[in-house]
C-alpha cells in the first residue's frame, strides 16, 4: 500500500536523509584526498630533503677530488726533472695544500719503481710519500719504499687496477688518534697516468665526521633520521654510532632483496619505497645518489619517515571535519523543517487555484498574492501570469474568429505552445497572399532575364564583323539595361606569345562613349585576378577612388563593382566590368554571367571570322606578287636566251677571223686588240646572266 505523505513530511524525510548521505560521502572523500595529498606532499618535501643533501655532500666530495686530480695532472711533469728535485718540489706542494684543507687526514702519493727507477724490473714494489697530522695537529711527512719483496694484495691486485679517480670504501682507522679511538675514513685517489701506463696514484685520507654531523642534522618529520651508504653497502653515517661500518644488508635484510638496494645504489638511481620494521610500524625510505664526478662508485643517502607521523595532520583533519559535518547536519534539519512549512501553506492555496482552472473556471478574481519572496512567490505571479495570458488567448482567438487578422498578440514566452498555434493559424491565412506576391516578385525576374538575353542576341547577330563595335554596343547597352553607370569590356590579345594581355576596347560611363586605353595582364588588378581564377568578383565595400586606381573606368566612387569573366570552357577570352551606385542582386549577377558566355561565343566566331577574312587577303597578295615575280622571271628568261644568242654569234666571227689570220697577219694586232675588248664585255655579259639565272633559280625553289 503506498503510504502518502505531505510536502513538509517528505522534505523532512527525504531531504535530511539525502544531505546526511551527501555530507558523509563528501567528507569521506575529503579526507581520503586530504590524507593522499598529505601523503604526496610529504614524501615529495622527504624527497627533496635528501637529494639536496646528496647533493650538498657530492660538491664536497668532487671538490676534495678535484685537488686529487690536479695534483695528479701536475705531476706528469715528473720525468722532466731529476728524481731528488722533483721529489723534493712535490713534498713541497703537500705541505702547501695541507694546510689549506683541514679536514684532510693524510695526503700521500705512490709511484711505481719501475716507471721512476729504470734499473727496477720487478712489476711490483713503489716508492710512497705521505704528509698526515699527528695527535697534537701538527704536519709531518714521510716517505718510505713498499712491497719490495712482495706484491700488495690490496694496492697491486685492487687499486692498481683502477684507472680513473675513485672513492674507497670506508674503514677504520687509528693511525693519529691511538689505538683506543678509531675514526671512519674513506679516500679519493686520482690514477698518474702517461702514454697509456699507469705510474702512480696520489690520494687524499679524510674522515666522514663530517659527513656523519651532516647525516644527524638530517630529521625533517619528528621520528625521522638519515643514513648514508657506500657504494659497497657499508653505512657510512647514522645517528646510531654502533651502525657505522655495517652492512646495510645485516641491518635491512628483507628490503636489501625485496627492493635491490644494493643494485640501485650501484647504478647511481633515485628511489624510495614503503615497508613495515621489525615492529609492524609502517615506513617511508627515500633513497638520493651522491655522485662523484668521473668515478664509477656512487654513494647514497637515504632518510627513514615513520608513516604515522606524515599522516598526523591528516588524521587531525579528518576528525575536524567529522565533528564540522555532524554539527552542520543538526543545524540543516532544523533549518529544513522550518523552511518545509514555509513552503507548504503557499503551495496549498495554489494548489486550491489549480483545480479550479482543471474546472475550465476562469475569471480575473482567481488571481493570488504571496509575498514569501522566494520561488513559491514566483510560481504564485507564474500562475497569475498564466491565467492572465489564456484570458488574452481567448480574446484573441475570438478576433481570429471575426476575420481580424491584424490583431496583435504577444507570445508568453518562447514555449507557449497554445500561443504559437493561434498565431501560425493567423500566419497561415496571411501567407497565401505573401506567397503569391513573391511568385509575382520572382517571375518579373525571369521575365526581365529572358528579355535581357534576347535583346543582346540581336545585338550579339549584328556587327559580327568588327570587334570593336560589338564591344561598344554591347556595354552600352548592357550598362542601360542594369541601371548601372560605368562599364567596360576588356578583349584577350594573345597574338604576341610574349605578350599576352587584355585590351580595353571599350568604355562607358555616365551615359557617353569613353576612348580609354588599358592593358591587364594575367593577375594584375582585379580584372587580371578574374581571369586567373575565372570567377565572377563581386565586390560592394569599395575604399575611396578604387576605381579610378584599379579599373580605369572613371573617378566616380560606386556602390557595387561586378567583374564577370567572358570563357568558353575553360578560356577566358575577355573580361565585363559593371559598377553601379546601386547593389547588383542576385538575378542581376546570374544574368550578366550567362550573357557573358553568350558574349564569349560570340567574340570567338568575330575574331575566327576577321582572322579568315585576314588570312584570304594575305593570300590574294601573297598570289600577285607571286604573279609579278613570275613575269620578272620570263623576262631574264628571254634575255638570257638573247644573250646566249649573242655569244653563239661572237664565236662564230672569231673562227672567221681565225682563219682570215694567216693572210691578214699585219692586221692581227689590231683586230686581236678589238677582240679582246668586246671578250671583255661579253664576259661580264655573261656573269650578269649568269647572276640573273642563280637569282631566278632561288626564287623558283622558294616558290
């Protein structure tokens, strides 16, 4: 059976129920992001600790072995000078760099005999030279001949071996301060490399009390402390003095295999991990490489952080929140139930109101007035509004009714259905008289285009035969029939290859002819880009004088500009130009377009026709010259026959002169003089017809 509630009922119910859901849920999760963030800012800030003071304790490292290594480049120089002289300057360098570091414990150098004593063979045996400080702090050397007979298990088997600078592991050592007290060392030594063989090594002694004061210093979370390890797995600082000089595997064995310390420290890597000690508390270990420059044995630094103490103020957090939330939860349902009566009485009045309406009763009386100053006010002014609003709806369809289609009425809001559907109702019986004066809009459109593209055919029919006065006749009549006040027509001039462009052939603007001159290349100006993109430019925002700087067409500033490509297919034969003070339409444009393909046909079968009737004169004229030149021909014909007739006849007297020779012997003389003059014209005679037929056999082969 359902049970039924009241409104107060159910908010008190309902609402109460779900806010102490929503409050225990949002503070679990707070608390569960508070405890995760203090988690990551905790180890994050335990992260940072410890690789700052990895790398505080490196730059001590590299600079002690920075001096090392100087100290074994400087040294090359040794067989440069007498053994005495260069042993003597090298203590000499000791005892100046001593002073100046006083943290080192001893600073000594070893040199192979066999590289510093060439009557030495044996691959063992070295000459040492060692400056240290005595109990008191004084400086004293000493030198000394080692592993004579012998080779050394540690220096010729281990570090004589290495050949880079390298940190030893620590140890202990009493040597200054007396068998009861021994301090934990470590070295640096940098190999005496030349020409590839090793010839000593010079080395540093220092303690690590330093480091072991850095290391106690290190507790940032109250529980916490700080270790540091040799690259072996020694500890090399802790606060627990009895650790120093242990395996760090003896002291973690489980995590030393579980998380490969020892592997990772050798590699020189960053890494942390959590794990439980020996008494169930959980733990936070943050591992930082300390590296020293050019060795092969990185050291690290690790810090311990119990996690109970990064959770602390998390947890303190947690139970604020706990106590904030229940005390905000009492409030709230007070709160509530004072706000569900508040809301209740309003909405029963209202609900008295409705089902009159659900009734069909309305009248002007019906109206309410609550002033809660809430949502309930408004849902009381909504139903007002409401009631107010299907009165006018009433009203207004009774005008509908009465024919009165004029009537205004404003819609409640953009989801007033019932008011939409009376004014689509009005709308429809308008619509039909707007639809039929659009159709008349539309038809005057096609009719003027049609009318348009007749008048230019009979345009387009006549003057075929001359470019120019097409061009003329057309914008002129094309400018008229748009209304418009300038135009040109630009024609492709293609018959220099070098020199393609295109010629304005005519102009015309405000009513008169104008003989403008303009050449467009491909490209340039916007007659130019029309007929590289060869589509339609239409343009209505025109700066100032743009006309008369890019068209040509006149100074007139226009209101619109239409630039229409003359094509066939895809060859731009010439480019319309139209400005007009008033905007181009669409019909409009569509038109000039269609005529301009129309124009374009018609260009191309002009300047088909004036090239032929160009190419059939051409060929009349080419016809008689030659004719002239044939006639030409057959007279150096005939006098060349005239001259070969000439010769003949002149040999014909010389024989008869030959033979008359014998008898007229006193006469030969003058007769041979006589002769040889008239040989010399019929020679050059000769020559000339000779000269004449080669001309004339020229011409025949170029005929």
């Amino acid at each position: 059976m359902k049970i039924k509630l009241k409104i107060q009922q159910k908010i008190q119910l309902f609402i109460i129920s779900t806010s102490i859901i929503i409050y225990l849920a949002a503070i679990g999760y707070i608390s569960l992001n508070d405890r995760k963030e203090a988690l990551e800012n905790a180890t994050l800030v335990t992260n940072q600790i410890v690789q700052n003071y990895a790398k505080e304790i490196s730059e001590q490292l590299n600079s002690d072995l920075s001096i090392v290594k100087t100290l074994s480049y400087s040294y090359l120089i040794y067989d440069s000078l007498p053994t005495p002289q260069w042993k003597r300057l090298f203590k000499d360098m000791y005892l100046e760099v001593f002073p100046k570091n006083p943290h080192f414990y001893a600073l000594w150098d070893s040199w192979e005999l066999k590289a510093i004593d060439p009557n030495w063979e044996k691959d063992f045996g070295r000459y040492s030279m060692v400056v240290s400080k005595n109990p008191d702090g004084k400086v004293f050397s000493d030198s000394s001949y080692r592993s004579m007979e012998v080779e050394s298990q540690i220096y010729d088997k281990i570090i004589k071996k290495r050949r880079i600078p390298s940190i030893w592991e620590p140890y202990l050592d009493n040597y200054t301060a007396g068998e009861n007290t021994r301090s934990l060392m470590t070295t640096l030594n940098s190999p005496i490399i030349k020409n590839g063989s090793y010839i000593g090594i010079v080395a540093i002694d220092i303690t690590l009390d330093n480091f072991q004061q850095i290391v106690k210093q290190i507790s940032p979370f109250n529980g916490s402390y700080a270790y540091m390890i040799s690259n072996g797995g020694l500890i090399a600082g802790h606060p627990n003095q009895e650790l120093l000089h242990e395996n760090l595997e003896n002291i973690f064995p489980e995590d030393f295999k579980t998380y490969k310390i020892q592997e990772k420290i050798k590699e020189g890597k960053a890494f942390s991990y959590t794990t439980k000690n020996s008494d169930g508390v959980k733990i936070y270990y943050s591992y930082a490489p300390i590296i020293i420059k050019d060795t092969n044995t990185p050291w690290s630094i690790a810090i311990s952080v119990p996690m109970e103490t990064i959770m602390a103020t998390a947890n303190k957090n947690f139970i604020i929140s706990l106590a904030v939330g229940v005390l905000g939860i009492l409030i709230m349902a007070f709160v509530i139930t004072i706000i569900g009566r508040n809301i209740s009485n309003p909405i029963t009045k209202i609900t008295a109101l409705l089902k009159q309406l659900t009734n069909g009763h309305l009248d002007d009386k019906m109206k309410i007035k609550i002033n809660t100053g809430d949502e309930i006010e408004e849902m009381a002014k909504a139903l007002n509004g409401s009631i107010e609003g299907i009165s006018k709806k009433v009203d207004f369809a009774n005008h509908i009714g009465q024919g009165d289609l004029n009537h205004s009425f404003d819609l409640l809001s953009d989801d007033d259905v019932l008011g939409k559907s009376l004014i689509e109702m009005r709308n429809s019986l308008v619509k039909a008289d707007q639809d039929d004066q659009e159709r008349k809009k539309e038809e005057e459109k096609r009719r003027w285009a049609n009318e348009g593209l007749a008048k230019f055919a009979d345009v387009l029919r006549q003057n075929n035969d001359n470019l120019e006065n097409l061009a003329t006749e057309i914008i002129m009549k094309l400018v008229d029939y748009l209304k418009a006040n300038q135009g040109g027509l630009f024609i492709l001039n293609d018959e220099d290859k070098e020199n393609v462009h295109f010629n304005l052939i005519s102009a015309f603007a405000y009513d008169r002819r104008k003989y403008l001159h303009k050449q467009v290349v491909f490209g340039e100006g916007l007659v130019g880009t029309c007929a590289v993109e060869q589509k339609t430019i239409f343009m209505t925002d025109i700066p100032k004088d743009y006309i008369e700087i890019t068209s040509g067409l006149g100074s007139s500033n226009p209101s619109s500009l239409l630039i229409v490509p003359m094509k066939i297919e895809d060859t731009v034969l010439g480019v319309l130009e139209i400005a007009s003070f008033n905007i181009f339409e669409k019909h409009e444009i569509e038109f000039v377009e269609k005529l301009a393909e129309s124009i374009a046909s018609t260009m191309s079968s002009v300047k088909i026709s004036i090239q032929t009737t160009e190419l059939l004169e051409r060929s009349q004229q080419q016809a008689e010259e030659m004719a002239a030149q044939e006639e030409e021909m057959r007279q150096n014909m005939e006098e060349l026959e005239a001259t070969q007739e000439e010769s003949t006849r002149k040999n014909t007297e010389v024989e008869e002169l030959l033979k008359q020779s014998q008898q007229q012997a006193e006469l030969i003389e003058n007769k041979m003089i006589e002769f040889e003059e008239r040989e010399v014209v019929w020679d050059v005679k000769l020559k000339s017809a000779n000269e004449k037929i080669k001309e004339l056999e020229k011409k025949l082969k170029m005929k």
